[in-house]
C-alpha cells in the first residue's frame, strides 16, 4: 500500500534541497539541470561533466547540514518520512 504525505511536506523536503544547492552558484545549477535533463543514450561528450556537481557534494551537505539544524525536530522527522517512502517507491520500481 503507497502511503501518501501532504504535498507541503514533499514541496518544502524539496525546497529545503534547493537551498542548499542555491548557494553553489549558476555553474553548478546548470551541471545539475542538464544532468537530470539529459536524453537517454547521450554519449559521454553531450553531458556536462559530473565533476561539477561531484566536487559539490561536500558544500552541498554542508549546507544541508546548516539548513537542517534549523528546522524543529518534528519537521525533520515528517521530512524524513517523505524520503523513506520516495526510496521505497524507487527500490520497487
């Protein structure tokens, strides 16, 4: 049985994301749109490198974890709840 969440706590989950990815500047944005954006079978010289987003990484969840301590408990827990079921949906499909 799907378990559904309010749709606000999907969009703010979401929104919490792209806050922490903001700060990283419009290369990496631009890395990230066209990876997500990318058709399938383009070869390795049509998408941008995974470099720039790679190397990232570590300021994007520092700035997650910054974001985060600044969010109650109980809306991390809610928050962490729309992740587990996404996960659950993506390991069955």
């Amino acid at each position: 049985m799907e378990r559904r969440f309010p749709a606000e706590d999907e969009e703010r989950l979401w929104s919490l994301l792209e806050a922490a990815w903001a700060p990283l500047g419009a290369e990496v944005g631009h890395a990230r749109w066209a990876l997500a954006n990318r058709a399938a079978g383009d070869d390795a010289g049509g998408r941008p490198p995974f470099t720039v987003v790679e190397e990232a990484l570590d300021d994007f969840l520092s700035n997650l974890r910054f974001i985060s301590e600044k969010v109650p408990s109980d809306e991390l827990t809610s928050l962490d709840r729309v992740v587990e079921a996404n996960a659950a949906g993506w390991r069955d499909s």
